[in-house]
C-alpha cells in the first residue's frame, strides 16, 4: 500500500494552501521544538526521580496548555485581515468558495496543526503513567479538554480576525477567551474536577458523564458559531449566516436553562447561558444592516420557519434588536420560573438579570442616538463598553476607602455602575432596576424608529415575492447580480 504523495482533491483547498505555509512557519516549528524539550526534560527529571512529582506534573500541563490554549490559537488572529490588507479576499471570493468554507478553511488547518501537536506528546502521556503517580484516563480527559479549548480558541481567533483593528482583536481574544476558559473551567470544578484534569472521573459519580458530554457540546457549538461569525463578516449581503447561528443560539440557551432536570447545579447552568447568550446578543446587536432579496426569498419559500421569522432572524442589526428580546425574554422568564423562583432568591437577583441585559443593550442606545454609521458599530460597542467600566472602576475607589455609595449614585444611569450599587444599595433595588429596564425599552424604541426604512423595505420585498406570479428561478436570475446582494459587508 502507497502513501499519498500530496493532499486530497477531497479537501477544501483553503485548508490545504494554509496547511502548506502553516506547517513552514517558524512558529509552529518552534512551538514543535520547544514543546518536545520540555516534555523530555520533565520525563528526564522524572526518570531520575522514579516517579512524577506534582511540580513536575504542573510543569508538564502549564507548557503543554500555553502551547494549544494560547500559542496555537493566537496564530489566527491576523488570518482574515491579512487577506484583507493584500487584497486576496476578493479573488478567493470570486471561487466556488463560500465565505464559510474559507474561514472554516482558516480554521482546520490551524486545528490540525494544535492536533499534530497533541498526538506528539501522546507517547509522553504514556511514559508518565508507567513512572506511576498518575492516572492515565485522567490525563487523557484532560489533554482531551485541552484539545477542546484549543478548537473554541483557534475558531474565536479567526472570527475576529475579519476586524481590521489589531487593538481591538487583541483585547477581544484575551477577555473574551478568558470568559470562554472560565466557563469551561467551572463545570470542572463543580463535579469536584482537579484543576484542568478530573480526579474523580472513575469515581461513579451520575453527575460527571453528563457534564462532560455538555463540555463538548458546549465547545463544539462556541467553534461553530465563532467561525459563522467570521464567515458572517466577510461574506456577500446575499450568504446568510445570521439564521443559523441565532436559531442554534436559542436552542443552546434553551437546553442549558433545562440541565438542572439532570441534577446540575442551577448556578452554573445560569453561568454558562450568560457565557452563551453575550457573544451572541452582542454579534446580533452589531451586525451590519442590509437587505437582501436573495435571503428574504428563502424565507417567504421556506418550510419549516414563517415569513415574519426574517424580522428576528435575517442578517442585521435592525433584526437583531428583535432577537434580543426573544432571547432576554427566554433567559429572564426561566430564571424567575424556573431556576430561582422568588421563594428561594433574593429579588436582588432579577434586577440584577435586567441590569445585565441593560448593560448590552446600553451601548446600542449611544450608538443609535448619535446617528452615526452603523458600519462599523461592533468596535464603538466594545469602546463603550470599556468606558463604562473604567469609569465605574474609577468611581468605586472612593466608595470602597470611605464606605460609602454617595460617588456611585453619580453614574448610576449606567449598568455597570448599577451592578456596584445593586450590592451597595439593596434597598435602592427597584428604582435602579427600574431604570435599567426603562433603557432597554429605550433601546428597543429608538433601534426600531431608525430601522423604520429597513423593516418597509424588507415588508415592500417579502409582499412581492409572495404575489409576484414569476418563479422563483426567473426572481434569483433577475436579482442574483445586483450589486446589494454581491457586494461584501465590510467589517
């Protein structure tokens, strides 16, 4: 039996062009190199010792960790804006390519290269487990878990990677991926996990098969949606995305609300539907604004969702201000009905939950007011953000040194302020969370008022399609060139 001497024709060839120059970069080898020196010094070390030690065991996972957690995953975060700045976007476009393959392209070959590297220190694993003092099964979950976090973190990076700002994709992959590992480092440490590594993964425990199975589940959907996100961002006004990722959102809010029927803490299934629902209402409250006849058709057509769905479901902004109420409406009547009804919480808790959606929304009403271009409202958004909470930072330090909540008061119109005096102030509650609730209406009231010309267009279009008497081949013939719907969105 012949190897092959080169890659498939099977493979998309976004992943075999950035297969070839990935595996030549000095990074990867010198990750390689340095990677392989370690582990042989710490089987060495342990040789020498005749068993492995705990600092050696944390010396192992802390290199082999910042090799698939950070290094690996860091080298996509120029993958779309290098293409972008060379101006080779547009000719890969102009392909059978679709926006999504050329990401998800991006993404696999960076992947396969995180895993090269863990088949390479699987003889290592192994070599640990004969020197004794280890569990071989526990270290095999774990390198798993690490493999994990390496797909999520290398899909995050390239997602990103379609914003031309480096600022602004460096503070996104460090706070952002820090809230990822975070999630996944909580359900290990609620079944009683060890660190990254289970130590009771044998121990029959009912509660830690299922909270594995929601780990992947969990990691898998953050790959996918990171790189729909990506795709999202670079690709025509007529690829719609947006659906897809905002229908598979709802469904994996919806069953992480319900994992307390399986007997997982009620706390942490609330973690992890916040650490789901913000980089999703975020993505749908800053997409560009476009109407595309193309995708409007396949609503009006389709099956299984009604016509009206496109007003929460197509690509944009204007949509998105709908989607986020769906979704708080969802998260919120949940919480209050059904993971911490008003007899086991304190009301304290439901502010808190409109102070949070507030702080999302908060942004978007700044934005909107100030008539500015929308195009470019994902990085205003983060700005904000970041103004907010430095500012409520700076105005907590008095509060902390004197004790008292006079200083807070002064910026209590903004959420992240609120959130300090919720804990400050418990007796304040209603009316500070009143306020909150009174900026999200707000929000919604004038997004809505400045997407007026957007929701007649799509209403104009949508009526057309369902009492034009031409098929639907001769629509897409005679609407499949216009410039609206081959442009690209810019990012």
């Amino acid at each position: 039996m012949t190897l092959p001497k080169d890659f498939s024709d099977r493979l998309s060839p976004m992943l075999v062009k950035e297969l070839r120059q990935g595996l030549r970069t000095r990074t990867f080898t010198s990750a390689f190199l340095l990677l392989q020196a370690v582990l042989v010094f710490t089987m060495v070390v342990a040789s020498a010792a005749g068993q492995a030690s705990e600092v050696l065991d944390g010396f192992f996972w802390f290199f082999l960790g910042l090799a698939l957690a950070f290094i690996m995953p860091l080298r996509g975060i120029n993958a779309l804006s290098r293409e972008q700045k060379e101006n080779t976007l547009e000719l890969v476009s102009v392909t059978q390519l679709s926006a999504y393959r050329i990401v998800s392209g991006k993404w696999a070959a960076l992947f396969s290269q995180s895993l090269l590297l863990t088949i390479a220190v699987l003889p290592y694993v192994v070599l640990r487990y004969f020197f004794g003092g280890v569990n071989l099964l526990q270290d095999l979950v774990g390198l798993g878990f690490l493999l994990l976090i390496s797909s999520t973190f290398t899909a995050f990076a390239v997602g990103i990677s379609a914003f031309r700002s480096i600022l602004l994709r460096g503070l996104l992959f460090f706070a952002i991926g820090f809230l990822v590992f975070t999630g996944f480092q909580i359900i290990f440490t609620a079944v009683q996990f060890g660190g990254v590594i289970p130590s009771t993964l044998v121990s029959g425990s009912s509660i830690i098969l299922p909270s594995l199975i929601f780990v992947f589940v969990v990691g898998v959907f953050f790959t996918f949606y990171f790189i729909a996100m990506g795709a999202s961002r670079i690709a025509a006004v007529s690829e719609n995305y947006s659906t897809t990722k905002r229908l598979l959102s709802l469904v994996a809010l919806i069953l992480t609300l319900l994992l307390p029927l399986i007997g997982i803490n009620e706390e942490l299934c609330l973690g992890f539907a916040i650490v789901i629902l913000t980089p999703v209402l975020i993505d749908a409250l800053t997409e560009k604004a476009a109407v595309s006849r193309i995708v409007l058709r396949n609503f009006v057509n389709s099956r299984f969702l009604p016509a009206r769905a496109a007003y929460f479901l197509a690509p944009g902004w204007h949509t998105g201000i709908f989607y986020f109420l769906i979704a708080a409406a969802i998260f919120f009547i949940a919480s209050v009905t059904f993971l911490f009804p008003a007899t086991t919480h304190e009301e304290n808790f439901y502010w808190a939950l409109i102070t949070y959606f507030s702080a999302l929304a908060f942004p978007m009403l700044l934005i909107h007011l100030s008539r500015r271009p929308t195009d470019s409202a994902f990085k205003t958004f983060i700005i904000i953000q970041m103004v907010c909470s430095c500012l409520t930072a700076i105005i907590a330090m008095p509060t902390a040194i004197l004790g008292t909540d006079t200083f807070l008061w002064a910026l209590f119109f903004l959420p992240h302020t609120s959130f300090v005096l919720l804990m400050e102030s418990a007796g304040a509650a209603p009316l500070i969370g009143s306020f909150q609730a009174v900026i999200i209406i707000g929000t919604v009231i004038v997004s809505a008022l400045r997407a007026r010309p957007l929701y007649n267009q799509m209403s104009s279009i949508m009526s057309e399609l369902k009492t034009n008497s031409q098929s639907p081949t001769d629509n897409d013939s005679a609407q499949s060139d216009s410039p609206s719907d081959m442009q690209h969105s810019p990012t």
